[in-house]
C-alpha cells in the first residue's frame, strides 16, 4: 500500500469515527460528526484524486464495523457519507479533464454546469432516496400522511420532547413536522455533502495541498431541463391530493437546492458588482435565517430569474470577470 493510500484509508476511518461518535449521542459527535463526517472523504478526492475514494471509504466502513460490530450501521454510513461523496466526485472528474486540456502552464478554474451538474445529480439521488423510504414506509390502512403523523406522535411521546405543549398546538405541530420531515432530511442530507466539499477544498487549498484550484462557486450552473422538472413539481405539490401531494410535495423542497444555490451566486456576484463587503453578505444571510421561509421563496426565485436573464453574466462583464 502505497503513502497515499494510508493517508486516504486513515481519513476515511477518521470519518467513519466521527459518525459513530455522533451515532452514540457524544456532544462531540453531535457537533462534528453529523455535519463533518464526510470532510475527510472529500478532502481525500480534493486531494490525491478521485482513485483514492474506494480506498478512503473503505477505511470509513471498516471503522464504522470494528468500532459498533453493527453492519447495518456501515450500509447506513456508505449512503449517508459515501454516495453522497461519490456523486459530487463528478467535480474532480471535471477538473481533471480540464486540467489536462489546459495550456502547459496554465492552471482553469472549474465553474457553470461542471460544478452545477454534479450537484443536481446528488439532489436527484436524493428524491430518489426519499421515494425508497416513502415505498418501504409502513403507511398502513390511512394512508402514508396518517402513518407518518402516528409514527412521529409516538416518537415525541416517548421522547417528552413537547410534553408541556398543549395537546391542540402539539398535535398541530406533530403534523406540520411529518409533512415537512421527510423533504427536510433529504435536503440536509444533500447540503451537508455540499457543504463538506467547499469545507474540505478550503482546507486543502489553504495548506496548498489541494489537488485543482478552488472551482469558480459563484459560476454555478443549473441546466434548464432540471429548472422544468423544478416548476413541474411545485405545480404538481400545488395540485395533487392526499399522498401524492406530500410526496411531489415533498420532492420539490428537495429540488430547490440548485436554484437556492444559483439565486446565492447572484446575491454574491450582486455584493461584489455595487462594492457591498462581506458585512452586507452576513446581514443578508442573518435575515435569512430569521425570516428563512419567505428568503427561501426568494432565492430560489432569484435562482429561476438567473436561468433566464443571465444576470451573473452582465455583472461579472461590468466589474471586470
């Protein structure tokens, strides 16, 4: 096994670590493992190449195995780090091959579609999930919305997470929970690998261990054909009754992730077009977060808008690229 191996297999072990520390309620694990777990994997990718991911996630499982004997755990640990991982490897791929079309001497920086296809296709992959827990969910006879309000319930009365709520206002809350639930997993599940990605190429790069330059973010693409499957859904969700409704529902939430990010690199490219400093940004994501469902609205509007009129575009040319 070669230098670069070890170090791949140690980081994938370090992040199987993490997430068992999470798995067993640690207030480390807790804070690191279930947002960091996966930084190691990509950082592994950002690092020596995409030929090390098999044997970091190895390592990953291996740890996961020793350490809880639970393979169950390990298949759970290769889909909520290692596929994830997998998909956005797409990024390195791309960087590789424009690497090696560059001029000798020259080093492009990666951006449009080749940073946005690869994260649409996480999100994909999510749904995709998603619709595979909702079919082998025990919905029962009324129905999945009904299953999942029941198996929620029971949960939050076992926990007395919300035992000095008022029955009106917990059963109201234990609804709107199982409705949101499942499209808010899916999501999180997809922004922590991205998350992990941007992460674990700014530590790379700012020990200059990183394998390619940090990918243009602000250029990122969504294609078109994933914007009409966006509309078709939220139309869909607006329209359909009953569980189909909270599935397609369900899936859109999912969906907005692209265009959150696309509507993002237009506020960024906006902040750097009219001189506003990295205090307005922290402003704009402060108010975001307090008011989080009409910024969401809004962003992923903005990300719509992006699609069409090319707005990046027209800034990036006024302020000089």
């Amino acid at each position: 096994m070669t230098r670069n191996s070890m170090i791949a297999a140690a980081a994938g072990a370090l992040g199987g670590i993490l997430l068992v520390a999470a798995w067993q309620g640690s207030v480390f694990g807790i804070l690191l493992g279930l947002v960091f777990s996966s930084v190691p994997l990509m950082m592994t990718v950002f690092g020596f190449g995409i030929t090390f991911l098999p044997v970091a996630v190895a390592g990953g499982a291996v740890a996961v195995t020793v350490l809880t004997g639970s393979f169950a755990l390990t298949a759970f640990y290769l889909v909520f780090d290692g596929l994830p991982v997998a998909i956005l490897a797409r990024i390195g791929l791309a960087a590789e091959r424009l690497a090696v079309a560059a001029p000798a001497g020259t080093i492009p920086r990666l951006g449009g579609l080749a940073i946005g296809l690869p994260v649409v296709w996480l999100v994909i992959a999510a749904v995709a999930l998603m619709g595979t827990g909702f079919v082998m969910f025990p919905a029962g006879p009324n129905g999945l919305e009904a299953g999942l309000i029941e198996r929620l319930d029971q949960l939050v009365t076992e926990s007395g997470v919300l035992r000095d709520v008022p029955d009106t206002a917990r059963a109201a809350l234990v609804k709107t929970m199982a409705r949101v639930m499942p499209g808010a997993a899916a999501w999180n599940w997809s922004f922590r690998a991205i998350a992990s990605a941007v992460v674990g190429q700014a530590l790379l790069a700012r020990d200059r261990f990183a394998r390619w330059p940090t990918p243009a973010y602000r250029t990122l693409a969504v294609p078109g054909w994933y914007v009409g499957g966006f509309w078709v859904a939220t139309i869909a969700a607006l329209l359909a009754p009953g569980d189909i409704g909270l599935i397609v529902a369900n899936a859109a939430v999912v969906m907005s992730l692209p265009l959150v990010l696309q509507g993002l690199a237009v506020v960024h490219c906006a902040a750097a077009r009219f001189g506003f400093g990295r205090m307005a940004l922290a402003a704009f994501y402060g108010v975001s977060l307090v008011v989080a469902g009409p910024a969401l609205v809004l962003i992923v509007t903005l990300g719509v808008m992006e699609h069409f009129s090319q707005m990046r575009r027209r800034m990036m040319a006024q302020n000089g690229g």
